[in-house]
C-alpha cells in the first residue's frame, strides 16, 4: 500500500506578514519557511501507519507544487521519515491549479491512500484534497480526526458539523485531516536528518492548467480599538460595559 | 441566471447560520440583478422551509431522498451540480463549515467554478468579481479575483448579518438522479453533541488558556458561559493536556471561530490562538500580566487571578441579568 502526503511550505506560524512594494504579494525577506501545521500531522499519522505491520502501509511519498526554494522544506520532511519526494515545477498559482498538478502526478505513479491537510495556513483555501479527489473521481472524506487501517479497509473519524462519526471508505481515497489525526508532529531524529541528505526528490513539469482565481492585493486586518481595563476588585464594570457600550450581552 | 445557496439543516431545523448564508446570497443577487434560489437536502417541513424565504429566497427547492441521509462528498457534489445546472446558477454559496469545505472543492473541479473559501464581505465588485478574503490565518486579507463563469463561494460563519426581506417563496419538491451505489462513505457509528450550543454557533463564548492552573478549576469558567447562554473553549495546551475536550480548541489549529464576544481567562494571546479568534466582534482578556500580549488584541481587559475575577463576574452576570 503506497500513501501520498501533500506538502504546502508555508511561513512559520509566527510570521508578522508584511506585504511587498504595491500590497500584491507577501514580503517574504527574513521568512522562515515550515512545513504547514496539518501537513506535519498527515505526514506523521503516514509514518505511524508505515510503522505499524499490519496495516500493509510500505511507502510514504511526499508531493509539493511549488520552485526549488521550497527543497529544504521537503527535506525536512524526508528527515522525519518520508521515503521520497515529488516535486511538480511551477509557481503555485491557485488551489485549482495545484489539485491538478497533485492528480496528475497520482494518475502516474497510483497511490492507496492521499493525505492532505484541512487547509494550508497561508491561503487558508480548504480545498486542495477535495479538489484533488475530484479530478481523480474517488471518494473524500473531510475533517478526519482519526485514521485506521483494518483488514485492508479505512475507518475514518471524522467530525460533522454537530458532532462525529465513525465512517468506511473505500481505497483509494483522499483524507482531508485536522486535529487529531496524530497526537504531536514527528521530528527529525539526526538519523533521519543524515538519511534525507540522499533521499530522492523527483521532479515533474507541470502539466498546462488554466488557475481559476487570482489574488490581486492584500490589506491588514482593521486595527482594533485599544484596551479599556476595567479594576480587577470590581468586574461588575466590565458586565456593565459589555452590556451598554459594546452591547454583546 | 441565479443564486443558489445551499442550506444545510439539523434534524430538520435550520440555523442562525442557515439565514445568514440566504441573506448573503440575496446580497449578491442584488448585486447581479439576480435573484435567489435555495436548496435544503433532507427531511425539512413546509413552514421551516418557509423561513428560508423571510431573508429573501425567491424559490425554496427541497430534495428529500434517504440516500442523502448522511454526508457522501461525492454524492452531495453531484446534487448540488446537478441543481446548478438545472437552475442555470452563476454563484453557488455554501458555508464554511466541515460540509462546506466537504463539498465545495468537488462541485468547484465538477463544474470548472473558482472557489473563494471563507469569505467574510460581500464582493467587492461583480466585474470583475472580486472577493474579500482571510489569509494567512487572519494576519491578512485577500482580494481575490475569480475568472470562471461560475462561482462557489463558502462563506464564514457569523461573519455577515442576517437581513430580513419578506418574500412569500413557493416552495418546491424536486427529485434527483441518485443512487445507493454511489455512496462509498458508510457510516458506523454517529455521535450527535446534543443539548449543548456549539462553539462555530455560539455568539459568546468564555475560554480558558494554562493560567487556569488546573481542570478543577473550570466550573466557574463554565457556569460563566452558562450564565452569558455562550459556550466554552479553550487554548491548544489546555486541550492537548486533556483538561478540556479537544472539540473545544481554537486557534491555527484548532477551530476559527467569530462569535460577537470572546472572553479570554488565562491565555497569553500567542499568534498561533489569535489565529483562530481574531475575527470576533468583541475581545475581553482577562490575565494576571498586564504585559500579556492578549491585552493588545482585546478591547476590555482585567489584570487580575483568574479564580477571584471569574466568581465576581458570575454573580455580576446574574444580578445584571435580573
Ligand atoms: C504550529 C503551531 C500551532 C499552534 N496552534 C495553536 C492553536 O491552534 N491554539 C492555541 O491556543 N495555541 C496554538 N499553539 C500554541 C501557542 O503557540 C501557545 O503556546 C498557546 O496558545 C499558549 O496557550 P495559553 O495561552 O493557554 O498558555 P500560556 O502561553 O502559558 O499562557 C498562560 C497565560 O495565563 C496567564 N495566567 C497565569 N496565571 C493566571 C491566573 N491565575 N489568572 C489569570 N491569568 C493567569 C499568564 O500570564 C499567561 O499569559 C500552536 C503552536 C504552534 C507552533
């Protein structure tokens, strides 16, 4: 059984954004880049499948549209355990353009099972998997929080809007995961990281897909009013403001 | 040419969040001189749909049909696509919510559609047709083009105001082309949160971070929320402890949500927890460093130990509220 885990590099989650000259893109002088938060999960949960015998998991591939910039990224996640990496050519221009890319290299190269995060924390776009699963026609299941694999078959939790569910699926399939998906990201062991140095990384060229959107600028988040503090020995002002002035009680 | 919003309902009720889709979509359909269709999957009375009209759909269409019991991406994709076709819709909105992010991405491939996901505003133009956006998890906002003739649009929750529209709508049962063969999501076992408002509803909402000290320490936390009719959350490290349920984690990685005050108790205000709460109306810290970067995102502050501060606002709460 072969499992895909898709890769966004995204800025470290601590990143004060600023935008370049004309607000159309991100100032990326000084950025650390990391893999994104869900990825690492996806990517750990993988590596835990791998680990375990019986679930018949033997490789875990890592995919990233993206240049060359975002290598050491994918080196990372070599260095926690991916056996290899693909790398498609092309500046990621829209999640329409990257779920295209990401079908195409698995209409190739056949997985079982596709990992991808819930959303990446830059875009925030929530719809790479979906997409995916969409170009390749297989089933999806959304906000998985947990992932097993028994007797060859995938037992899902996954939450719905007012509670959760257990649910089965399929192979392949494409598993848009959230929190819970692995207790705590994997890190590199100094194995790991030795390991990566000689690991592949495949490069694909992009197949031509016309994006469907486009970003044309951004702006800051409106300022927030300063903080009015209420005295801590009479909190009964605070209800009072909350009532009156805000009026949200 | 249309605007079809897809309305999702709970056990036949629709939500807060229902209306707030319907009112978005008539907002847009001024805005294009078009008018406004929803679709409501499942088992949903008359006079329930009906409602749907009071915030300005012109035509309610039903589609009842038990293989859409549960949630199939796929065969929930196709539903709708194939409603959009039939109504001819250039907008499709839907929420932002796990059916949403479920669905939205297979209609968008299915039908060649742009999607703008969580998207907060009104267009800020319809030609082009530009969309307002959330990204780098709430540190900035896109302007976000979308060039394909259709559009889906998912919309975050309690980000847009209801606008009520008297509109007498008709509505409509439809049939469509479904069946049982297509849906590989088997479900084994629902687990329905009940009795509680859940926390992406919740227009209040009172969350601890690690200054709460200890889980023992909830229960005032607790009966504050319940005295405000909010629900309760809290910080990543509260959660990954296992002091509180982790449905009730918000941040980055946790859940988004915008409820019109958010009292924050003991959590310092790292980018990462701001992520997820920075969309809310009204920020109240409460924290014993006045030095506590939450202070900067926050309009009411308290510098003060979290377990005298809370006991006083719960009676302080309950005399107000007399
Ligand atoms: C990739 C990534 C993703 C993350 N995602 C999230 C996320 O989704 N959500 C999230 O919350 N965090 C997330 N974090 C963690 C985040 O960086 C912070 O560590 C976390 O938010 C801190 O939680 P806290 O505020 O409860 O605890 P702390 O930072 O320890 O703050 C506790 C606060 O309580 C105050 N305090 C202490 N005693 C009292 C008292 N008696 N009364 C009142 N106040 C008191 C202290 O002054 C302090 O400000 C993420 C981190 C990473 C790296």
């Amino acid at each position: 059984m072969k499992v895909l885990v898709c890769i966004s590099n995204v800025p470290d989650t601590t990143t004060r954004i600023k935008f370049a000259e004309g607000n159309a893109s991100i100032d990326t002088t000084g950025i650390q880049w990391v893999i994104n938060p869900w990825d690492e999960l996806s990517l750990t949960r993988a590596l835990e499948l791998k680990d375990d015998p019986g679930t018949g998991v033997k490789s875990v591939t890592i995919a990233h549209v993206g240049p060359a910039s975002a290598e050491p990224t994918l080196r990372k996640a070599l260095a926690i355990g991916a056996d290899e990496a693909v790398r498609v050519n092309a500046e990621s221009s829209d999640a329409y353009f990257v779920a295209a890319q990401i079908a195409e290299v698995i209409r190739k190269e056949q997985f079982d099972i596709i990992l991808c995060g819930i959303e990446s924390s830059d875009y925030n776009g929530s719809v790479v998997g979906g997409m995916i699963s969409e170009f390749l026609g297989i089933p999806s299941v959304s906000a998985v929080s947990g992932l097993k694999i028994e007797n060859g078959n995938a037992v899902i939790n996954r939450e719905i809007d007012g509670g959760k569910e257990v649910v089965t699926i399929p192979l392949p399939f494409v598993a848009i995961v959230q929190k819970g998906i692995a207790k705590e990201p994997r890190i590199a062991s100094m194995r790991g990281i030795m390991l990566a140095r000689t690991k592949p990384i495949r490069t694909f060229e992009p197949v031509s897909v016309e994006p469907l959107t486009q970003i044309i600028s951004f702006e800051k988040p409106a300022p927030r009013s300063a903080c009015k503090f209420v005295d801590a020995e009479n909190p009964a002002q605070l209800i009072d403001l909350l009532m009156n002035e805000a009026k949200v009680i | 040419m249309s605007v079809l919003v897809y309305t999702e309902n709970w056990d036949g009720k629709f939500k807060k969040l229902s209306y707030e889709l319907v009112s978005y979509a008539s907002g847009v359909a001024k805005m294009l001189n078009s008018s406004v269709t929803a679709l409501s999957i499942g088992k949903v009375e008359e006079a329930e749909l009906k409602r749907l009209g009071d915030y300005g759909a012109a035509r309610i269409l039903s589609v009842d049909n038990e293989i859409l019991a549960s949630l199939d991406n796929q065969t929930y994709a196709n539903v709708i696509a194939e409603v959009a076709g039939k109504e001819n819709a250039s907008v499709i909105i839907i929420s932002n919510n796990n059916t949403g992010k479920a669905v939205a991405p297979r209609l968008s491939v299915k039908l060649k559609a742009g999607v703008g996901s969580g998207v907060s505003r009104l267009p800020l133009s319809v030609n082009p047709f530009t969309l307002y956006k959330r990204t780098y998890s709430g540190n900035a906002f896109a302007h976000v083009i979308i060039k394909s003739d259709v559009k889906i649009l998912t919309i975050a929750q309690n980000s847009f105001d209801l606008i009520e529209t008297a509109n007498n709508a008709a509505v409509e049962k439809i049939n469509v082309s479904v069946d049982n063969s297509q849906v590989k999501t088997k479900v084994q076992n629902i687990q329905k949160q009940t009795g509680k408002i859940l926390l992406t509803d919740a227009d209040i909402v009172v969350s601890g971070g690690r200054g709460m000290k200890s889980p023992d320490n909830w229960s005032t936390l607790v009966e504050l929320a319940s005295a405000l009719g909010g629900a309760t959350a809290c910080s990543r490290p509260v959660s990954d402890e296992g002091w509180r349920p982790h449905e009730e984690h918000t941040g980055q990685t946790g859940k988004i949500i915008a409820p019109n005050l958010y009292i924050a108790v003991g959590i310092s205000g790292a980018t990462q927890h701001l992520a997820g709460i920075s969309s809310s109306k009204y920020i109240v810290a409460i924290n014993t460093d006045k030095d506590a970067p939450i202070f900067e995102s926050a309009q009411y502050g308290i510098v003060g130990d979290a377990m005298k501060v809370l006991p006083k606002l719960v009676s302080a709460v309950k005399e107000f509220k007399k």
